[in-house]
C-alpha cells in the first residue's frame, strides 16, 4: 500500500464536506464573490438563494412553493416565499455578508414568480442532464479516480448555463 501511495502521490488531494445540516443553516456567503463573473452567474446564484428560501419556506408549510395548487393559483405563494427569502437573509446576517460582496438582494419580482410557477416540474431535458453529471460524480467515487466536485452546481435548463458555487 505504501508503494501505491508514493507512486500515485501526485493525484492525491484531501476533500472536507459540510455536512447538509450545516450547510443549509449556516451558508457562508463570503467566498461566492468569486464565482460571479458574469450575469449567467448572478441569475444561477439567485435560483441558489430561491431554492434555499424554498426550504424554508417546506420547513414551515410542510410543502414546496406551488406545490398542490392549481396551476392558476400559484401566485398565493409568492408572498410567502418572500419571507422565507427574508428570513434566510436575516439568518447569521447573510444579508450584509451578500452586500459585502456587492450582490443586490432585492432581485426582480419575476425570479419568485417563476420558481413557484415551475415549483415540483420535471423537464426531461434537464433531468438527464443532471443524472449525467451526477452519475458521473458517483463512479469517480466509487472508481477513486479523479477528483469529486466538491462544491455546489446550479444548472439553469432555460439558459443552458452551470455555475459551481464554493459555500
């Protein structure tokens, strides 16, 4: 075994996780600052900010935003999806962390109304696009052969764009 880690040293990198529970109370925001460059960015870590409202938003009405509405009623969330969105802001003062970092928190209306317009869909496309690269990151840990994406991808199926995200 010794032999094999000499020879093999180079490919070898440690990787420290949070874990879930961690990671959805506590986010640190401040080292995002460097995965927006560009406007695809920005709207990926907004649907970021919109799925960590939404479980909020599930902890306290023990559903998803839109979720078992009509499909006409589904404004009747938006509201409330805002303040889930407020209290993730105001827990562990991420509200000034993101202003820190120059992010606008108060996005446009159309991003809440389209998470719960869209809320519990499944796009095919999407769907095995996302299958792909997530059986992709089970067979490099199985095979131990390459390095695991140890950080958080937002894809967004409408605009065809990935962002990796450090929090």
């Amino acid at each position: 075994m010794f032999e094999t880690i000499c020879k093999n040293y180079k490919q070898m990198s440690l990787n420290i996780y949070k874990d879930l529970k961690s990671e959805s109370e506590n986010p640190d925001f401040a080292s995002v600052q460097d995965n927006i460059y560009d406007e695809a960015e920005l709207t990926n870590f907004i649907w970021y900010l919109l799925i960590k409202s939404a479980e909020i938003f599930r902890g306290e009405h023990k559903r998803f935003p839109g979720e078992g509405l009509p499909h006409e009623s589904f404004e009747s969330d938006i509201p409330l999806l805002k303040k889930s969105y407020e209290e993730l802001l105001a827990r562990n003062n991420n509200k000034e962390k993101l202003e820190e970092i120059g992010f606008d928190c108060g996005f446009e209306e159309k991003y809440f109304h389209e998470f719960c317009r869209n809320s519990n869909s499944c796009v095919v496309p999407a769907c095995s696009m996302l299958g792909s690269m997530a059986s992709q990151e089970i067979i490099k840990m199985i095979t131990y052969q390459f390095k695991a994406v140890e950080h958080i991808i937002i894809f967004d199926a409408i605009h065809s764009t990935t962002t990796m995200f450090k929090i």
